[in-house]
C-alpha cells in the first residue's frame, strides 16, 4: 500500500511543466471576493508557465477558477498543513518549477508555524530572486512584508485583532510579531495588513508600527505600513511603482517622526502617524514613498485614534 503523503497537491491542465521567463511582480490584495485584475497581474507574468496556489487549509478550488480568467500551462494546489509535509522533497520541487506563486488566506500563524524555517520559505525565496512573480491575499497578504502580524498570541488563531483591543495594550499578549518569512526587496522595513476597514485594523497596523518603530530607534530603522481594503489590490513592479486596483483604498503609512508612550499594560499614546489613502487607480511609488493619494494624519491618545481629517475621519 502506498504511503498517505502529509501534503495534498491538486493539479488542472497539462500533466507536465513548461519552462518559461516569468516577470517579477507582487499582488498585495486585500482579501474579500477575489479580484481578477490582480490575479490577471499574477498570470501574465507566467508567460503562460505552471501557477502554484499554496495553503496550509482548504482545497483546489482556486485551480478552476484560475483556469477561468488566465492563460497558463497548469494551475496546481499545494496544501502544506505541517512542518512533515514542508520538509518533504515534492514540495520544495513544485514550488522550484512553479513561474507564478500565490498564497491563499486563511490563517497565517500556520504559515509562520509550518513555513518558516523549512525548505518551504527557502524555496519561496529563491523563486523571489529569480523574478518569479507572487501575490498573496489576506493571510497571504500578511505574510508578505518584511515584518508580519504572526496571529500567534494567547489563541491558537487569532487573526481577528482588532483596533480597539490592540491599542488598549501594545504589548498584549494576543500581539506577535514575525519577521523576515518572506524577502521581498522592494518591501524591505514593510508590514502588511489586510481587511483594512472594514475589519477595523487601521489601531492595530498603528500599533505594530510603534512597536516596530521604537525596536528600531538604535539602528535608526524607520519600518511603514500598507494596509490594503478588502476587494483591493496594490499591485508592485520590482522598482516599487505601484498600482492601486479594485473596489477599496490601500494605506500608506509612516510614524518615522512619531513618538509617545508605548508601555505594557497601558493605553497607548503615540504620533503622529502620516497616512497617504491611495483610491483605485491611483499610482504609488514605494522607494520614494509619494504618489496619487490624500494625505492626513493621526495620532493615538490613550488608545483612542485622533485624524486630521473632517469629522475625525480615520479611513
């Protein structure tokens, strides 16, 4: 009898890889329905390769739907739900072959615990340098920075911190944060967040980057923060041009004047942030850190969030 395998991969189209020259590019979406602009993004930049879809739960119900809205040789699911099944060869093989990667959401502290240190992050990265283009929605979106909310506080899954709890208690113990999963050049000194609004993360994005920000005042390390609407996509060239894309704003944010109170168990006091809103359509450039957005400002006191702008408005 065959050995069960501790992973699952799903495969539709052709039964062979084809060898191709991908482009480099980063689908930073949002989560929510899927977008096809920005998996368009991710397709094109196969030149008609092998796609890989990779998550630690769920099924192969992106291979159908990829199929639908993109030309390519092969879509493929890699389920990857253990540190066993990281370290198995055929997954480190298939993400070797694959010329455009996308990582589904879910819950990324299992990307942290099963990826991290295992051929499965190696692997990610090297496709990185060889200018395969990758994206990430939600979870996977999360995981894309240089520093990532690892959801891996007092609750096994804890993806869902909010604003409010967050900036109660920076240091709580539902807060962790990862660094380095990923090495993505151009989002070097980045964390992400997903889900912006509407899942009301603009307190806790302002608290990983005081936390971030304070831990790197002695090296003199300035670390932003892009968070991304549901429905949204924020798609990046290797040179940092980017495009906003869908139906929500991204965030682009920095606290490199920013200073305050930021203490365990008490409230935090912290600012002033700088927000740029970046609208569908509009281009960004992230080395320069301008582009086609609103600028405004907020500050946090004693937990509760201030804004420059009308009628206090934070989003």
């Amino acid at each position: 009898m065959a050995q069960k395998m501790p992973y699952t991969y799903i495969r539709a189209g052709e039964a062979a890889n084809v060898t191709t020259q991908p482009r480099a590019g980063f689908a930073l979406m949002g989560g929510g329905t899927d977008l096809d602009e920005a998996f368009r993004f991710l397709c094109d930049r196969a030149n008609g390769g092998d796609m890989l879809v990779l998550r630690a739960r769920g099924d192969g119900e992106y291979n159908s739907y990829l199929r639908g809205i993109c030309h390519l040789n092969s879509v493929a699911t890699l389920i990857i739900p253990s540190r066993e099944a990281a370290a198995k060869p055929f997954v480190a093989e298939t993400i070797r072959h694959a010329a455009a990667i996308f990582i589904a959401g879910g819950d990324q502290a299992n990307y942290i615990n099963f990826w991290m240190n295992t051929p499965v992050q190696r692997e990610l990265n090297e496709a990185i340098k060889r200018g395969v283009p990758i994206g990430g929605t939600s979870a996977g979106l999360a995981v894309m920075g240089e520093y990532a909310y690892s959801a891996q506080g007092d609750k096994a899954d804890d993806p869902n911190l909010d604003g409010k709890t967050a900036m109660a208690d920076p240091f709580g113990p539902r807060i962790s944060l990862a660094r380095k999963f990923l090495d993505i050049p151009i989002l070097k000194g980045t964390i992400t967040d997903t889900h912006f609004a509407r899942r009301d993360r603009m307190g806790r994005l302002l608290v990983f980057l005081a936390r971030l920000n304070e831990a790197g005042k002695a090296e003199s390390q300035h670390v932003r923060g892009i968070g991304v609407q549901e429905r949204a996509a924020v798609l990046v060239e290797p040179d940092g041009k980017a495009h906003v894309v869908g139906f929500g704003a991204a965030y682009f944010i920095e606290a490199d004047r920013a200073s305050g109170v930021l203490q365990k168990g008490k409230a935090l006091t912290y600012g002033p942030f700088v927000v740029q809103k970046a609208a569908p359509g509009a281009e960004f450039y992230i080395k320069s850190w301008a582009g086609d957005a609103i600028s405004y400002k907020l500050t946090v006191e004693a937990g509760k969030i201030r804004s420059t702008q009308t009628a206090n408005e934070v989003y």
